[in-house]
DNA sequence: TACTGGATTCACT
DNA sequence: GTGAATCCAGTAA
C-alpha cells in the first residue's frame, strides 16, 4: 500500500479520472476504495474551471491538491486537482467503504458527509490530510459513460466507474 | 448591491 | 417521478 506520487496528477485529466478508479481514498483515518470518478476539463461547460475565477483558480494554479466546494448550500463536492498548467479536475463521486467509515458514499455529496470532508480541506495537498493510496487492486471492469445529473453536461463519456459495483452512486450503473 | 441557479440528496406521492 | 431544502459564487447593474 503506497501513496500516489505527485506526478500522477500532473497527466491528462481524463486518463487521472480513469486510473483513480480501483485506488484508495484516505480521509481522517477512514479508507475507501474510489469506485465512481468524473473528469471536469477547462474545455467543459459544466466545469468550474470553464472560466477563471477566484474559486476555481486552484484548478489552474495545481495539481495533486484537494479542490472542495459547497453544492446547493447543503452538500461538499471533493475533487482531486489535475494537469500542470492547465485548468483541470477529477470529481470523486463514490466510495466502497473499506475502513472505519459509517456513512454511505455512494454519492459526491454524501461520502463528504461520511468522511468528515469539508472546506478546511480546499486547497490541501495530497498526502496531508487527504491521501490516496495504491494497494494493487487492478479493476477489471472500468465503464465509461456521459455524465449524470448536470444539464450542462456534454455527449462525451468522462464519467468512469467500476462496473457492477454496488456502492457506485444511483442510476446508471 | 441584488439576484440567480447549481458537479445533490431525500422525503413524499 | 417530483419538488423542497439551503447558501454562496458568479454575474449584472
């Protein structure tokens, strides 16, 4: 069980978005296996770092660092930072509980809730409070598809989860 | 300064 | 399937 270097961060957001998949989050002691991710480009309407603004340079600025916003004033949404000069993200939408979580994370909004994640964490490097950890899991069965639930989303298939997996968030599975 | 709507969730029908 | 909860970032003026 090893950290993720920092470059692995620094690729191509889609392809982040796709390894993280299998890989494990540790948040406040608790561990989850990431089973649901999406990747959010500066080329994508639906993401934050469409435009620069003061919130969303964190995206441009860096990779490898916790990018964590507050959705519908109710709910924190935590993204993983992604791509050396250029703005990029990876939403994390699910966990499978492996440790000391429990709460449900079958959804962006609600693994935050379980793994105490909030906006103290925005702008954290990984490694610190938050870590994400190889334990040689190869999953086998990563689908692709368009993204779920936002009405900006565009037609191309950037959402990657473990198919199959039952902690993977409602709809689509 | 004021207004609008959202990368969600859950209760209710 | 539908709608409410809730509040801040972004935008317009």
């Amino acid at each position: 069980m090893k950290a993720l270097p920092h470059s692995f961060f620094a690729s191509d957001t889609v392809e982040v978005a796709q390894r993280l998949v299998g890989k494990v989050l540790v948040v406040h002691g608790m561990k989850g296996r990431i089973v649901e991710t999406e990747a959010y480009r500066e080329n994508d309407p639906a993401s934050h770092c469409f435009r620069r603004t003061a919130r969303s340079a964190l995206m441009f600025d860096t990779y490898g660092h916790a990018y964590v916003y507050l959705i519908y004033g109710m709910y924190h949404c935590l993204n993983v930072t992604t791509e050396r000069n250029k703005g990029g993200a990876v939403l994390i939408r699910a966990l499978e509980p492996l440790e000391s979580i429990t709460g449900k994370c079958d959804g962006p909004g609600k693994l935050c809730r379980s793994l105490k994640i909030g906006l103290s964490l925005n702008g954290q490097k990984i490694g610190d409070t938050v870590r994400i950890l190889d334990d040689g899991f190869v999953p086998s069965t990563i689908e692709t598809s368009a993204r779920i639930g936002i009405t900006k989303a565009t037609d191309v298939p950037w959402r990657f989860f473990l198919k199959g997996n039952p902690y993977v968030s409602r709809g689509k599975r």
